[in-house]
C-alpha cells in the first residue's frame, strides 16, 4: 500500500523526465545538428557507459564527492561555530560584520584562481572553495535559529540548574536544527557549485576536469555526461539533508 | 474530640526562615528607544517579606504589578536592581517552576519533557522514565506518554509544566499562575492534588495567582501587590483547617477572608 503510494508520488518526476528525453531526441532528428553540437541521448547513454566501463567516471565522481564533503564538512564547521559566537555576542557581531558582508560582495568565482595559485591545483584548492561557498549561509542561519531560541525555554532551563553544555546540546541545538539544516540545504546545493568553480580554474582530476577534457576534445557526450554526474551528486546531496530532516524533524510535520 | 489530621505548627516565626527577601527592587531598562539611566520601568519597590520551611504562600495582585518577575528574581532569573534574596544556609535550594506559558520543549513529547530535569541530574533512564509515568499518573495525562506538545490543550501542557516541576523532588516549589488555563473542574482537582503533594513531602511553596478562592484554598499566607510598581499591600495568615475541601468556602472565615483580599486588591 505505501509502496503504491511512493510510486504515485514519483509518477509525475518520472513522467516529465521521459517526455524531456523524447523532446530532446526528437530535436537532434529534426534540426540534424552534428554530434559535437548536440548529442542524442543514445549518444550520451554509450559515453555513459564507456566512462563508466573504463572507471574513469567514478574515479572523477568520487574526487569531486570527496571535494565537496570535505568542503562541507570545514565549511559548516566554522560557519557553526562562528555562527554560535556570534549570535551569543552583539558586540562581536558588530565587530565582524562589516568583513562577513564585504566578503559577500566578492563572488567565489573571482577568487577561485587566487585560492588556485596559493594552494595548488590538488584537492586542497577546492575543498577551501567549497567551504568559502558554504560558509555564509550555514553562519546567517546558525545565528537566525541560535536568536529564535524562546527565552522562556532558557528560563526553564535555568531554573533547573542547567550547564552552560546541557543548554546548548538539550535546548539550543534541537530548537534550531531546523533552521540549521534549511542553511545545510543551501550550503549542500551551493557546494557543488564550488567544487566545480575549483575544478574548471585548475585540476587533474573530477568531474570539473571531466567536463574541460570533453569540451577541449569535442566529446560533447563526454560534458553531457559529466553534467549529469554533476546533476546527480547535487540530487544526493538534498536527498541526504531530507532525510536528516525526516530523521530529525519528525515533531515539526 | 480535636484530633485533627496532622496538623501543621501555627506558629513558624521561631524557625530560621527558608527564604527571605529583603528591600528588593527592580527596574528594567526601558525597552522603548533611548534608554538614560534614570528612567526605566519600576516593576517591584522595596519588597521583603520571609518564607517558612513547608510554608505555602500566594501572591494575589493585578497584572503587570510583577509577580512573574519577584518568583523570576527568587530563581535566579533576573538580578534585581537592588535589595537581595537570601537562602537558609546561603545555598540556592532546588527549584521546581511553573511558568505562566507552559514552556514545554515541542520537539520533545510528554514523557521526554517531564524526564527532562532528571536527565539533567544524570539520573538513568529507567528510573528517570517510571518516575516520569508516576508523574504523568499524578497529573491525570495517562495515555499521552508519547504525544507532542502541539497535540495537546493549554491545560494539559499546563499538567506537563507542573509534573516537569515535581519530578526532581525541588525543596523549593515556585508556582506562576498555574491553574489560570485549566478547566474549573480539573483546577480545583489540582488545587486538592497540590495540597496532597505538599503535605506529604516538605516542600515551601510560592505560588502566584489571580483567584482569591485558589490562594484561600492553598495557602498558609496571602501577601498582595499593589499595582506596578509593585509593593507589598497586605499580608494575610490564612488560618483554615486543613485538609481543605470545597466545604470551606462556606465558612464564615473563608468569607471574612475573601472580602478582606478583595478589597485590599481594589
Ligand atoms: N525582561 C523584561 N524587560 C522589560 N520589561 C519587563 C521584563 N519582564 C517584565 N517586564 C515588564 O514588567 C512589568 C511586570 O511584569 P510581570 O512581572 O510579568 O507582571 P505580572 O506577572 O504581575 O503580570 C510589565 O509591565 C512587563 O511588561
Ligand atoms: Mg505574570
């Protein structure tokens, strides 16, 4: 019975996603566009599996994965902590604002070669840019759900005598997790962006590097190839901040 | 023919008190644009008054005259602007607290919120979880164990609130306006269950509220407030029999009592 109900909940994803490969292969037959422009999707599902043969696929896939969890990871890790400081001092928040905003104004993509030449064109390189990409977010979030705390709830928990650890693991914690994880669902997104942005500046290996050998090759299957991968990875990501969000959220439905 | 059900001593002047409050006062800062040091919002005005071991005593007084705001300064809340708040031996008892908003935890259910101050104390989980199920027992919200905050009505959040207040065993019951959300019949259920709870184990009582009947029907004392800035206006012992019961009310001392608080709240 639930799984007859998944399958109704999927239908319509799966339904739009055969009729855009229909649109997409009927227009390869009409406009007769060489392969290196456009690709049918026959074309693209034998690269798939070529790439996928030779191991290469995966190898790229899992080094652009290993890019951005790890930028995640550093990422949300500062922007937590930072995010913590902050929202408990006015004061340093007054103090480290004005370079929190300025830094937004420079786009990632600008410094992304900078960050390149300093660190070198490994993975070292990416994963900072990819925490520089998740940083502000999972911040602006961490200081909106730490604020949004009900003082009466500190309260209570003062009045039983609470530590200052027993505050934040049983009160401030589970009280802002849900905004928390709204800034985890941005950072999730955006750090795919950032591990490519490093990538495509320099790198010899991932999928980003995946994507400039096709276009530099005329592989045109190659990128379709590798912005699918890239489409994918950004797939599991949110699918694995929904189930943190199922797992951890069950009180808020 | 006067053997009365454990009476408690009338007289409690001559042990050390639990809990005395001297010249207290507090102002909050105006929240209201500019605040200068000098002006602010005179919430309490040189209050003292003692508590008693075992003691119960009510605050009767209008809104905003700072009753949530005393019982807050006796927890530790809020630092008042000037005066103090001493303990019997200089050391801060164990608090249990109801708030005027139940102030339940909502990702938390039934259960889970009223273990809370016993998992705080590092208490086990077994003996924390029967001791929760006895509260739950005690607050008449069997069945809810596993429900969440959302599901249930002010008055029930209200019974969590007050059973979360009790798990611990506090030395030192601090009671905002408790009842004010619950039906007539379950209140007065209550007021007879707090007063079972209260004789049986010693606990000194401070409880806020808004009905004369309540505080006539629960306290050894009635101390009322003036309107903001508040001020100690009147101070009551009330000398009922115990154990007290709907009947009480047609006593003539009940009604003496009730017409004095009356006016004095006027
Ligand atoms: N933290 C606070 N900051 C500023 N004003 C406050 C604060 N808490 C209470 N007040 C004000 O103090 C007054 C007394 O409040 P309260 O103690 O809640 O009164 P009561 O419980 O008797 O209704 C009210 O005018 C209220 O607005
Ligand atoms: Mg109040």
């Amino acid at each position: 019975m639930s799984s007859l109900k998944r399958v109704k909940n999927i239908l319509p994803a799966v339904l739009s996603i055969a009729f855009a490969l229909m649109a997409w292969q009927l227009i390869v037959q009409w406009t007769q566009l060489p392969r290196f422009i456009l690709p049918a999707p026959a074309d693209v599902w034998s690269r798939f599996l070529k790439a996928l043969m030779d191991g290469s696929l995966l190898y790229h896939t899992g080094i652009t994965l290993v890019e951005i969890v790890l930028g995640l990871l550093v990422g949300i890790t500062f922007a937590t902590i930072t995010g913590y400081a902050l929202a408990k001092s006015r004061s340093l928040e007054k103090v480290l604002s004005p370079y929190l905003v300025a830094s937004q104004a420079i786009p990632v993509v600008a410094i992304a070669p900078l960050l390149v030449i300093w660190l070198g064109d490994g993975i070292l390189s990416k994963v900072v840019i990819c925490a520089l990409i998740v940083f502000f977010p999972v911040l602006v979030n961490t200081v909106v759900g730490i604020r949004a705390v009900p003082s009466a709830l500190y309260d209570m928990m003062h009045s039983i005598r609470a530590t200052r650890l027993q505050i934040l693991m049983k009160l401030e914690v589970p009280a802002s997790l849900p905004v928390l994880l709204g800034g985890l669902r941005i950072g999730a997104t955006l750090s795919v962006i950032g591990a490519i942005v490093g990538e495509l500046v320099d790198a010899e290996q991932g999928l980003g590097f995946l994507l400039q050998l096709g276009d530099f090759q005329y592989d045109t299957s190659m990128v379709f190839v590798a912005v699918f991968m890239l489409i994918a990875l950004a797939l599991f990501l949110y699918g694995v901040v929904t189930l943190l969000e199922r797992k951890f959220l069950k009180w808020q439905a | 023919m006067s053997l009365r059900v454990k009476q408690r001593p009338k007289n409690m002047t001559n042990t050390k008190p639990a809990l005395t409050v001297k010249d207290l006062s507090v102002v909050f800062p105006e929240s209201n644009g500019q605040s200068s040091p000098h002006t602010g919002l005179d919430v309490l005005d040189r209050i003292s008054f003692q508590v008693h071991p075992r003691e119960f005593i009510c605050f009767l007084g209008p809104s905003g005259s700072g009753k949530t705001t005393l019982l807050k300064v006796v927890a530790g809340l809020v630092q008042p602007t000037s005066g103090h708040v001493n303990f019997m031996y200089h050391h801060r008892p164990k608090i249990g607290m109801v708030f005027q908003q139940a102030s339940l935890m909502p990702w938390r259910t039934v259960i889970e919120n009223i273990k809370l101050p016993l998992e705080l104390e590092g208490i086990g989980n077994i003996k924390a979880h029967n001791k929760a199920r006895e509260m739950i027992r005690l607050v008449g919200l069997k069945g809810f164990e596993d429900s969440l905050p959302r599901d249930l009505s002010g008055g029930m959040a209200q019974r969590v609130g007050i059973a979360r207040a009790l798990i611990h065993d506090p030395d030192l019951l601090l009671l905002d306006e408790p009842f004010a959300s619950l039906d007539a019949l379950t209140r007065e259920r209550m007021w007879t269950e707090l007063s079972r709870i209260w004789q049986a184990k010693q606990k000194t009582v401070i409880m806020v509220t808004h009905s004369i009947n309540e505080s006539l029907f629960l306290a050894d004392r009635v101390l009322v407030l003036t309107q903001r800035p508040g001020k100690i206006k009147l101070d009551v012992k009330v000398e009922l029999p115990r154990p007290r019961n709907d009947d009480i009310r047609y006593t003539p001392q009940f009604g003496k009592l009730a017409r004095k608080l009356r006016e004095a709240i006027e």
